[in-house]
C-alpha cells in the first residue's frame, strides 16, 4: 500500500448465507481525499462499507486501513484505529433518551478522540433543550425547537461522522 493511502480493499467477495454479494471489489482512498462509492440499489455498496468495517467479514479479499490490515476485525477494534460508520436510518436506542443516547458516543482516549457531550451541544445546539426527550419519540415526530427543525437522524448522524475527526468516515445508505 502507497503511503499516500488512507485506505485500499483488494478483492473482497462477502456473502449472506449462501448468497454471494461482493465478488473481488477493489479500490482506494487517498489520504486527504474524497471517494465516493456509487451504484443502483442492490448493488452492494452498504455490504461493502459493512465488510470494510468488520460488521459483515468478508471470506476473501483484503482491507487495510492506514497501513495496517484491519480484515475481518471487529467493528470496535476499527473504530479505535479512527474508522466510523454511520448506518441509514435511525438506528438508534429509543428506549433511552436523547442524553442517553448521547452519552453513548461519548468515549475516552483513543486516537482522534475529540468528542465531548458540549462538543456534540456545539454543533447541534437543538439536542441540548432535547436531551432528556425519548428518542424513539423525538426521531418519530421529529418537532421543532426554537424555530429550528430538528437534525434529521441520517444527515445528523453523518456530520457527526464527518465532524467526529475520524481519519475515515463510511456513510450507508440502502
């Protein structure tokens, strides 16, 4: 691998039981850059950012993530390297309240580390009045705050992800 790359895939094949979803995907991603992955639905993009991310290890092929091979490791394991992953939709805890949820993401040490619950209040001031609402009911009728719409759970997932100082930040979209 190129030191000028943050990441490269070298022919992953996936699969979900018996059915063969990926077969030899390969591509890089600059350090400093932007790649996008696109394609029609079906045609594997989330299974590809999955198998990257160790959420659905690939049987073959090869991922290295800034210099180190990061195949088939758990998911936490890559987050702490500075990879993160934002799944579609909203996925989140409903159970527990926006503060709860919050609190989640919240984490100590480990490189690229920056996130704080004021951090977080910094970039989605919204979340601050919202914190001790349920979540499933605040993402479910998603009301407004002070005259401003509430951050919707898939774009604010993914500025979180891309604010996050991650050195790679994977989006999915299904």
């Amino acid at each position: 691998m190129a030191a000028d790359t943050l990441l490269a895939v070298g022919g992953l094949d996936t699969f979900y039981g018996k059915s063969h979803v990926l077969r030899g995907v390969s591509f890089s991603v600059p350090r400093g850059g932007i790649s996008v992955l696109l394609g029609r639905n079906g045609a594997g993009k989330t299974t590809t950012l999955r198998s990257i991310m160790g959420l659905t290890p690939p049987r073959a092929g090869r991922v290295v993530f800034k210099g180190r091979d990061v195949t088939g490791q758990a998911p936490h394991q890559v987050f702490r390297l500075g990879m993160g992953y934002v799944p579609e939709g909203r996925q989140i805890f409903a159970h527990l309240d926006v503060g709860e949820n919050l609190r989640l993401a919240v984490r100590a040490g480990g490189e690229g580390t920056r996130w704080t619950l004021e951090r977080i209040f910094e970039y989605f001031p919204i979340l601050r009045d919202a914190r001790r609402a349920l979540a499933g009911a605040r993402a479910a009728a998603r009301p407004r705050t002070r005259g401003h719409p509430a951050p919707s759970p898939k774009r604010g997932g993914h500025d979180l992800a891309r604010r996050a100082e991650r050195a790679y930040g994977a989006c999915g979209e299904r």
